[in-house]
C-alpha cells in the first residue's frame, strides 16, 4: 500500500463486517484514520480492534444510519478527536436478511430497506459532508443547475437524490452538488 491518504479521516458505516470492513480495511491500510459504524456495537468494536489495536487510527461504535442524532454525535467525537471528517462510505445497507419474493416482503421489510439504504444513506450525507467542506476540500462551485456559483450550498434536489437505490442518479447528484469525487456510494473531499 502506498499510504495514499495518510491524515485523511474515514467514516464506514455498516463496517462491522463483510464489504464495509473490508472497506475500512483498505482505508486503513492506505494510511487513514477510520470509524467504523454499525448497529452492532460488538461487531463495530470488535473491528476497529481487529484492524488497529489500541493506536488510536481507528474507532468502532454503535451508529444508527436511520437516526440522525447518532450519525451528529458521531461527527461531533471525530471532530474532537482526528479534526474532522474527510471521507464518507455509505455502505450500510443492501437486503438486511429481508425475503427475496414480492408475496413474502412485508410492509416492515420495504420500510427497513428503504429507510437503511435510502434514508441512512441520505443523512449521512447531510450530517457529514458539511464537516468535509470545513476541512477545507470543496471550491466554491458544483452545482448542477448551470455551473453558476452556489459557494457549497445544498440545493434542495440533492435531498431527493441521495441514496442508493432511490434514485440511480443521486450519489452523482450528491457529487455534483458538493464537486466531490464520487464513486457510486462514497463521496471523498478533493486533495
Ligand atoms: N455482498 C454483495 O455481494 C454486495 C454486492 C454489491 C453491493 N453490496 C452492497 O454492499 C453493502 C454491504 O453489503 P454486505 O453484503 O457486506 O452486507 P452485510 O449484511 O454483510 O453487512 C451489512 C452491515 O450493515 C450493518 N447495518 C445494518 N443496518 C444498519 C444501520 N441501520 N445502521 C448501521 N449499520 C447497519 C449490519 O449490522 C452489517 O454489519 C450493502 O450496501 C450492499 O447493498 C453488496
């Protein structure tokens, strides 16, 4: 590994196992600090554990993607201790062990998925991408309506847009927004 994002700090929800702490792994391993989210508060633990020990890189705790409340005061705890946040991966999400076959889904299981894959997805946005403009990555520009200067601001359509699954558009909406590379799901502040 290169250490290409050495002082870059990393927030990976949904990272106590599977795609998200290998997520988290590959940052970690690239040089940056990482918190690890999840609703299993073991398992996010655990994983910071497995991945840094007691160094300080990496944090693992008990985040609700669906509460925006959890997601602030996360925000907050990396601000206090790495300075800040550099880079989102929204990664929490996908069937949560919910039926494949329309006459078995209930109510419940559309709401569940919907509300971690589109909602989570979406205020992670909201609460975090704010604390990545104050670190200073996002120029003054990168709106989609007409490249006009928008200094940063959130358009109100980007609301509708961000979430995987809702709207194949809306991670890239996200990125034009806030002029941040952006790849499906992540949205990373420009060097
Ligand atoms: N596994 C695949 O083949 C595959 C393929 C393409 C995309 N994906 C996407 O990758 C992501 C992860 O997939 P995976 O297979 O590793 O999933 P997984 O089920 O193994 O892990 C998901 C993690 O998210 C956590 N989680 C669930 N609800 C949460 C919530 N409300 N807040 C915070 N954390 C929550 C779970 O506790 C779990 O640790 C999903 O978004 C999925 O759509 C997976």
């Amino acid at each position: 590994m290169c250490k290409r994002l050495l002082d870059r700090n990393a927030v990976v929800t949904g990272a106590a196992r599977g795609m998200g702490f290998a997520i988290a792994k590959a940052l970690y391993q690239e040089g940056a600090r990482v918190a690890i989210l999840d609703i299993d508060e073991k398992g996010a633990a655990g994983a910071a554990n497995q991945l840094d020990g007691k160094n300080g890189r990496a944090i693992g705790r008990r985040v609700d993607v669906t509460r925006k409340s959890e997601i602030t005061q996360l925000v907050q705890e990396m601000s206090k201790l790495w300075g800040g946040v550099d880079i989102l991966v929204n990664n929490a999400g996908g069937g949560l062990n919910t039926p494949y076959l329309l006459d078995q889904i209930e109510e419940k299981d559309w709401n569940l998925v919907v509300d971690v894959n589109l909602k989570g997805t979406f205020l992670c946005c909201q609460t975090v991408i704010p604390e990545m403009i104050k670190r200073g990555g996002l120029p003054g520009r990168g709106s989609i309506h007409g490249g006009q200067g928008r200094g940063g601001r959130v358009d109100p359509p980007a609301g509708l847009r961000l979430g995987k699954g809702g709207d194949p558009g809306q991670c890239r909406g996200a990125d034009r927004n806030h002029d941040r590379r952006q790849n499906s799901n992540h949205v990373e502040r420009k060097k």
